[in-house]
C-alpha cells in the first residue's frame, strides 16, 4: 500500500498533547510543508492543541522559509526544546519571529539545549536509554546551576539534572518519548525509502527518524518527488522504508535560504573561491580578514555562525586556493570547500565529505577539529562567552558549547561593540566614526554559554578579535596584544573596558593590509 499523502492528512494525525520532533538547520532540510499544514491545521480549527516540538536546531529562517515560526502558535505550542532560535528582524516590517514573541512574552515553556546534546540524546531515545550524560556544559546555561536551559519563567520542569557518577560531575539528559517525527529528504520510493541527493546536509533526519519508531511513534517525510521501486542503488538509501510512515510530496520547495538547485552545495567544483559572494569591504571584513590569519594549514578548522564564519570567504578572496590548502567544516558535517556566511551557513560550497549530525559531534567531541572561530555577543572579565541570550534576542547556543570546549585552538571573532557602531578604514588604518549603543565587553554575562577562562585554565589557547584590537585570553584575564592603527588606545579601546585589561609589553600594529 502506497504511503503517499498530503500534508492536511498526515498532519491531521497528531493529536493533542503529542511531541512533535523535526529537522531542519535554518533553510536547510527543512520540512517547511509540513510545518506550514499543521499551522494551518491550527488556525482553522483550534487543534491539535498543547503540543511540545523538539528541535536540535533552529529550523527555517522565519522569514521565505518560515519553518518553526509556522507552528509559533499559543495554544498549538505547550513547550519547544531546541538547539538554537532564529532571531532575525523582518526587514520589510522590523518585526521579530513569531517564535521570538511569543518567547519574551513568556507565553510557552522554552528551552535551549546545546545541538549536540540534543543530537546524542536522539541516539538514546532510539536505544531506550535512560538519557544523555556529558561533561559538556557544566557550568554553562545548560547547567541546572544556572537555569537548566531554561529560557522562559513558564518553563518549570527540570530537562536537564547534575549528576555525580564515578566521583565526577555530569549534566544528564533524561529521556522521554517522540509521537511524531517530521523530517525532509529529496526522493522516496513506493515503499518509503528515502533518499538525499538534493539536500546538502543529512543533519539529524536518520536520528529522528529512529527515536520516534523506538517510541511507537509516526514519521512523516516531505520529499520533492516519489521514484520507482528498485531505481535507486542501497547505498544512496539512508532511511530505510520500515521508519517512514507518510511521504508527502512537495514540488518546487527552496533547498535553502535564497538558494535554487545548485550543485555547488552536493559535490566538488573547481574553483570554488571564484563562484562564492565576495564580503562588502567594512570593519565586518577586518574581522574576518584578521580571523582569517590564525588558521593553519594542515589543522581541520571549525566554524559558528555569525561573523567568524565569514573568516573562510575572506581567506578565499586573498588565497584563492583556500579549499584545497584548508580543510573546513562546520557543526552540520559539511567537509571540504568554503563555509558560507548568513542564512547560508552550515551547508559548504563544494564539499568533499558529508556527515550526519550525530556523527559529526561525534568528530566534534573527540577533539579533532583543533582550531575553532566562533562569533561573541558579549565577553566579561571572568573569560565566560554569551551568545545564548542577550537583549531583545535569544538565539542559544547552536554547537557553540561542544566546538568551544573540545578545540585546542580558539579565536572569538566580532565588532567590539555593536547597535550603531560606525568606523572608517582607508590608508591601512580604522577610524572609529561612532561608536556603538551596546558594549559587546561586560562585567558579566546575561548567560554563559562556555567558560573560556575555565578553558585556558586546563591548557586551551583564546583569543579575542575585533576590528580595532586584538586579546589573548590568560589564566590572569585579558591581555592586549594588536591594535588598529588609526585608533586611539584610552579612548577607543582601554576606556571602553568594564574591567581591567593587561597590556602587552610589545603591543604590535594589526597588519595595515586589513584596512584595504
């Protein structure tokens, strides 16, 4: 019997009071029809009702793909446990995602798990484990110490529990049960195998998949199109028939944000530097051109989201070979190529390699990507990192936790300040024109998504660096070590400081080359 359905009629299935589970990493295989039928669903009749959605990562951009802002529904959403959030303002009204709303109004239990304990918690549900234990995060805003991931007063149970075991501290995920799991491939066949061709990343689809059949659950995949039975080779099937209840076939859906079919993102090509988006020349691109000089070659590098990613597509512009003398991934198991920046993020152009997202936090864990870039929203005098809350956003903490605390080599990339902040660069030099609204360096952080500090303390190297100036993180705190010709060191950069900073005995000039 075919599997074949519509979006209404498999979405029509979940009844109220169920978890719902769903892949997706921003645009990327995201199953966007489904989200969209069962916020539809909704709207018209007020069911399902009280549902809680888990995601290991924030899925869609909110904006063409709306992904989980379509289920961002009082009423229809209980609770979200997820990885991370989209947090972007809609250019066209200034609006924050429905999601975001309805979050700071405190309407829905929400929390924030890092990606890859949520991946590796997946793996224990399919296995009827009791839960996930890990070292990773404690003392961070996973901690039950310091909120328990929570990011909203409505969220009162304890996801998250510090554990003794064999003398050491543990942060324990418990598990519970997935009723329906929604995931996207590119092709089933008449029986359900499904397959990924067209899909850049394989994320955390097979995971999924095979929690909710461990819990007597339904797995619902949105694919582009049906093939015969018996076409495709075993080997392109990663998903096999027996875990996929419903296929939905949805013509025409992006592949990803502002992306159409192209190659690029599935497979090698030549030249790839001269086929990516050049970065606008700003102070943006002095931080990236000057992240850019920590990488080596031979050493697997790692990259966030935000403006340290954009460090890969400054090195290709200067070293137009970069994909074949580097080896760079990201948190979503894309190797090879060049990292993309903004809403393209996490799927590399022209890859060599691809892992799934339990696999690759897998690689992650292990230590093996020795040098990592992550983006800072603020940094505070003890040497702990926040991008998990601050403000009007809160976006979590991604893969952040896992690439910071494992790599031997750490670079914390963005402006020194931000909201506003304007500077100038010409003559290999940087004027600061006006400065930003909100200090990026703080006292303490709002939340505290890893503990550089502590990191330093047991052997790793830190490093801070802005558009004006440039810290290497100390047992004893920062120290300035590069600062931008131009600027003015009291004004611009030691009296902008909440705390003490330490100024090296041979403070050097940043090259005068990044301010082209």
């Amino acid at each position: 019997m075919s599997k074949v359905t519509t979006a209404a009629q498999a979405v029509g299935r979940i009844r109220d009071g169920q978890t719902v589970g769903c892949t997706g990493v921003i645009g990327w295989i995201t199953p966007d029809a489904l989200l969209r039928a069962l916020g539809e669903r909704h709207a018209a009749t007020s069911a399902p009702h009280g549902l809680t959605f888990f995601f290991t990562c924030a899925t869609g951009d909110a904006l063409g793909i709306p992904g989980m802002d379509h289920v961002a529904r009082a009423g229809l959403m209980k609770r979200i446990v997820s990885g991370s959030y989209v947090n972007p303002r809609d250019p066209a009204t200034g609006e924050r995602p429905a999601l975001t709303g309805l979050i700071r109004a405190d309407r829905i239990e929400a929390y924030n798990w890092p990606i890859g304990a949520a991946m590796h918690w997946l793996r224990e549900v399919a296995r009827k484990g009791p839960g996930h234990l890990t070292r990773i995060g404690l003392g961070t805003h996973a901690d039950p110490r310091h909120g328990g991931g929570r990011l909203t007063d409505r969220a009162r149970d304890d996801l998250v529990e510090l554990v003794e075991f064999q003398g050491q501290e543990y942060l324990y995920y418990p598990t519970w049960n997935l009723d329906v799991g929604l995931i996207r491939a590119t092709s089933a066949d008449e029986d359900g195998n499904l397959s990924f061709e067209g899909q850049p990343l394989l994320s955390s689809c097979l995971a999924l998949a095979l929690a909710v059949k461990s819990c007597g659950g339904r797995v619902i995949a949105q694919v582009d199109r049906v093939v015969p039975r018996g076409s495709r080779a075993a080997g392109e099937v990663r998903i096999p028939a027996p875990l996929v209840d419903d296929v939905v076939v949805a013509e025409g859906e992006p592949v990803g944000t502002g992306v159409g079919r192209d190659p690029g993102y599935l497979r090698p090509v030549a030249d790839p530097a001269a086929l990516v988006p050049r970065l606008p020349s700003g102070i943006d691109k002095v931080v990236a051109r000057r992240t850019a000089a920590e990488l080596r070659e031979g050493e697997t590098a790692i990259f966030g989201f935000g403006n340290s990613s954009d460090a890969v597509l400054a090195l290709a512009e200067d070293v137009p070979d970069a994909a074949d003398r580097f080896l760079f991934t990201t948190e979503h198991g894309s190797f090879g190529g060049l990292v993309m920046g903004g809403w393209r993020f996490s799927a590399n152009y022209g890859p060599t390699a691809l892992l799934d997202g339990p696999a690759q936090f897998d690689f992650i864990d292990a230590g093996l990507c020795r040098f990592a870039a992550l983006a800072f929203a603020q940094f505070d005098a003890e040497g702990r990192v926040n991008v998990t809350r601050f403000g009007e956003a809160n976006p979590g903490a991604g893969g952040f936790p896992h690439i910071a605390d494992r790599a031997r080599r750490l670079v914390f990339a963005g402006t020194f300040s931000t909201g506003g902040l304007k500077a100038e660069c010409g003559g290999g030099a940087l004027r600061i024109v006006r400065e930003g609204d909100i200090a990026k360096f703080v006292s303490a952080v709002d939340h505290t998504t890893y503990h550089a500090g502590e990191g330093v303390r047991r052997g790793q190297e830190a490093r801070v660096v802005t558009e004006r100036a440039v810290f290497d993180l100390t047992r004893d705190g920062l120290v300035l070590v590069e600062t931008a010709p131009g600027v003015d060191v009291r004004a611009d950069i030691l009296g902008r400081m909440p705390f003490p900073v330490a100024v090296a005995r041979d403070v050097a000039p940043m090259d005068p080359a990044l301010f082209r």
